[in-house]
C-alpha cells in the first residue's frame, strides 16, 4: 500500500508497515511497497556474504512535486549544505540492528543508523545487554536530492564510452531497502581490539587473501610463492600498491588487460616477471604494519621502483621515511630508482575524521556502481562489512586513524612528516588532480559537495595540495608534477579513481620508467 506524506513537515506511518515512520520536509513523497528489485550480483554478493537480510520489503519512492526540490545534485549532504534530508525511522528486532541503501539508477548509497547504540570512546559500553534486549527506533537521513528521480546509468550502459553515455542514461526511480543484522557484544563493548580481529576475520579475510601478485593477465594475476620472490633477489622489480577498499588487479585495472601498449612497454623494461603487486587488508592493518608486511616477504637486494594509487602512498612513505622500518627496507631494497605517486594521500584526507566516514563509504560505493568513476577495484563485500561495524559503533579503528590529515590526532603521519626521506630515491613524480563533478559528462548524474568537507582542493578523495607534500628535503620538480586542475581551478574529466585511463598519465609513467 501506498504512502503519502503532505505539507512541510509531516509524519506518516506505512498501514503495511508500522515499524516505519517518515518525515520529509519541503519534498512530499509517495512510497509504493515493491516485492522485486533490480538484480546486482555483485551489490547482492557482499550482502550475502555479510549476514544482511532484509528487514522490510522494499519501497520505491516518487516525489509529488511537479519540479522536485533540490535543484543540485548532491548525494553526500554535510552540515553546512543546502540539500534538505528526508527522515527514515525504524524499530529493529530484538538484538539486531539496521542499514539503509538507496538505489538511484545504478547508484548505490548506504546509510547508517544516527542513534546506533554507540559505546564511549574506548571505554566499556554498560549497557550492551540493553541495547540488545530493549532496542529503540534508528533513524536514517537521506538527502531528498538522492530520492528525487533523474537519469542513472543503465545497465546496459555499463562500459559505455563518454560520447554514448547520454544514449545510454535512463530514468530510474530510487529504491529503498532495509537490511538486518544480528548485533554482536564484542563490537557493542567498544574495545577496538574485537573490532580489527572481527574486522580481519569477517571481512577481509573472506573477501581477499593478503599475498604478492604477479601483474600478469594472461594468467589471472597469480599468486607469488616464496620461491617466485626469492628468484626475484638482486633484480629489478616495478612494485605496485593499491589503495583502500581495492587490490593490485583492481587498482591498475586500467593497463591489467592482455595486449595494453602501457603494460607492453612495461614489460618491455621489467620483464613479465617482475611486474608485482602486494594484495593487503586495507582497513584492519595500518598503513605502517602492511610496509612491515611487505617488506618481510620481499627478498633481499632489490633495485625497486614503485608506482603507488592513493592510500598505496602512505604505505611507500612508510616504507621508506618512517624510522621503525629503516633497517628492514635497506636490508630489502638495495634502491629506489624511480617512485610514481598517483593520486597519493601523503597527508591523509578529510573523509578520514570520524564524522565523515560514511561519505568516504558513500564515495567508493558510487564509484563501484558508476562505470564511468573508473572502479578503482572496490572490493564491495569490505565496504558492506565496515558499514555493519560503524554501525555498531565502532568508528575508533587504526587504520582510519592513520589516513586522518591532523597530525595532532594521527602520530603516524607525524612521524612520517618529521624527518627527511631515509631511503634515497633517483627521481619523483606527482600525479594529482583538482576535480569538480560539476563539470564534464557527470555534471547530470553527482554532486557529492565535497568541498565543504575538504575545504581546499581535492580529487573527491585526497586533496590537491597534500598529493605532492611528502619528504621536507627533496622538492618534486615542475617537470615530475603533472597536475589535472589547480590549487584554484578545478576541472571535470579526471578524479581519484579514474588516473590510469588518462593518456597523459600512461605517458608519464613511460616516460619516467
């Protein structure tokens, strides 16, 4: 049965449905009860895989208003943002909690609860029992701008090129669905330990194994063995690192495909061997502990160059500036001949605070699910699994900690700020991006207002200035810096995920290799 919500600020209850209650300020809606839904495996997979079921039956939501409010499009409405919300409130089972998604055409957004039964920060959360055996009403807010319909990217769209893009957008109205899933007292008690273990063993585990891949297409990208690394001693290598929620197939997928002229002519220098990428656990490992880990399976005597994406910078930095690993990395690598930071989060980003992490989430999701945004690789079962956490409360992890900008807050990147470089490295390029969704073929589909966030120029995940500040002694020259955009001018053809389809960004790797 249908839903109606009239006037400014109304609050209506579903006759089916009397666990939901909605209020929709300036933005009258109508929700119709729908049994199918649009089918994704890969959304429908790391669901699965996440023990999410659903709560309540879907609900398709069509605005009343002849012109639905807002004019802008943006997804990801911060505080200070002029993009109205619209208030979902459920009441969950008896020891279980919820989540929100909210499909529009083809992107996914997910919300958590505002009131999760959240523990005090790194202190016991008494009343754990009570919040599994007396649950109260989470509410969610969703921005009205992602309930109003507008064109979403067909499946059939999928890979489509820019110029067929426009033929390939349709009209979909945005559903809405409910998930459940059983609360767990090691998470609710706050203590971060229990978190990273469940985190480690739940999720990342399940959804990717931490190992050396060789970039090798032709045979699905196998997995190095001890002795595939230690005949790789006193070589040249191209080391590659990924960033969060991804992989080395994933994050590179750009010149992952057998017969690409870029991996041609890498390989032409490297060899089909020593082209080799390091799978790790991005969110239940810091930054610093996968460096250690690289480093220990390495062998010994390597001649390196690295190409690194994203959080992959913090963990080359952290290779080869912080002082704890000195000893090992020049015991590893007998040298750094060149070193490609693309897109790199050398100063963390601001979607890392606490308070912003569901749009970092929000981000990846909408890159996973938008063929256009480039992918990156997201592994979605990891993003659906830390959303089950934060919704437990669970917000104090380190790995987070150590991609936050504030070095007040973050002695990681103090550390790695305080110093010069430890291990000498022959030459240094930038690659960085100031983006605007604003402009180009997206200008239609997202907005995801992040610069009220950042505050400062960015790519929609790290921002412009930080991608080039690393080490205090070595400057990268104009020559190594390719910049998409300014600290002042914004553009809207590259952003974070989509580097390596660039010709400009494929040319200066060549040229530095």
């Amino acid at each position: 049965m249908p839903m109606f919500l009239k006037g400014d600020m109304t609050a209506a209850q579903l006759d089916e449905e009397p666990r939901l209650r909605v209020r929709s300020p300036r933005l009258p809606l109508r929700l119709d009860v729908v049994d199918d839904v649009p089918s994704d495996p890969d959304w429908d997979d790391a669901i699965a895989a996440n023990e999410l079921t659903p709560a309540i039956r879907p609900l398709v939501a069509t605005p009343l208003l002849a012109a639905a409010p807002p004019a802008q499009m943006a997804m990801l409405a911060v505080a200070d943002s002029s993009d109205a919300q619209t208030q979902f409130q459920v009441m969950p089972e008896p020891g279980e909690g919820l989540l929100l998604m909210v499909r529009n055409g083809d992107v996914v957004q997910w919300y958590l609860p505002q009131n999760a039964a959240t523990p005090a920060m790194g202190k016991h959360f008494k009343a754990v029992a009570n919040a599994i055996a007396a649950p109260v009403p989470l509410t969610f807010h969703v921005p009205q701008s992602l309930l109003t319909t507008r064109p979403g990217v067909s499946h059939a769209g999928v890979g489509a090129a820019h110029e067929s893009f426009a033929k390939a957008a349709l009209s979909f109205a945005p559903v809405l669905r409910f998930f459940r899933f059983p609360l767990i007292g090691d998470l609710l008690d706050g203590l971060v330990e229990k978190a990273v273990a469940f985190i480690a063993k739940e999720i990342e585990q399940k959804a990717k194994t931490e190992a050396f891949r060789r970039f090798d297409p032709e045979n699905n990208f196998p997995r190095m063995s001890d002795d595939d690394l230690a005949a790789l001693k006193d070589q040249r290598v191209l080391l590659l690192t990924h960033g969060i929620f991804s992989s080395t197939t994933g994050a590179f997928r750009a010149f992952g495909a057998a017969g690409d002229d870029l991996l041609t002519d890498l390989r032409a220098i490297y060899g089909t061997n020593n082209i080799i990428g390091w799978d790790h656990f991005t969110i239940s490992k810091t930054p610093l502990e996968n460096a250690h880990d690289l480093l220990t399976r390495l062998p010994e005597g390597l001649e390196a160059d690295i190409l690194c994406h994203s959080r992959g910078a913090l963990i080359t930095r952290a290779m080869l500036e912080h002082p704890d690993l000195k000893p090992l990395t020049q015991s590893k690598i007998a040298n750094v001949g060149k070193l490609i930071f693309v897109a790199g989060a050398n100063q963390g980003s601001q979607l890392a605070k606490f308070e912003n992490l569901n749009r970092l989430l929000n981000i990846y999701s909408a890159v996973a699910s938008t063929p256009l945004l480039g992918g990156a690789g997201v592994v979605l079962r990891v993003i659906v699994g830390l959303l089950r956490v934060l919704a437990h409360g669970a917000v104090q992890l380190p790995s987070i900690i150590a991609l936050q900008p504030d070095e007040a807050t973050n002695p990681f990147l103090a550390q790695l700020n305080d110093g010069a470089l430890a291990t000498p490295v022959d030459r240094c390029v930038v690659v960085h991006a100031n983006y605007d969704p604003r402009k180009g073929v997206l200008k239609e589909l997202l907005d995801f207002n992040v610069d009220i966030i950042f505050n400062t120029a960015n790519d929609m995940v790290v921002p412009f200035a930080g991608a080039e500040l690393f080490d205090k002694l070595q400057a990268v020259t104009e020559a190594h810096n390719l910049r998409f955009g300014s600290v002042s001018e914004t553009q809207g053809d590259v952003m974070h995920t989509n580097y390596f389809s660039q010709q400009s960004v494929r040319d200066i790797i060549r040229q530095t290799l």
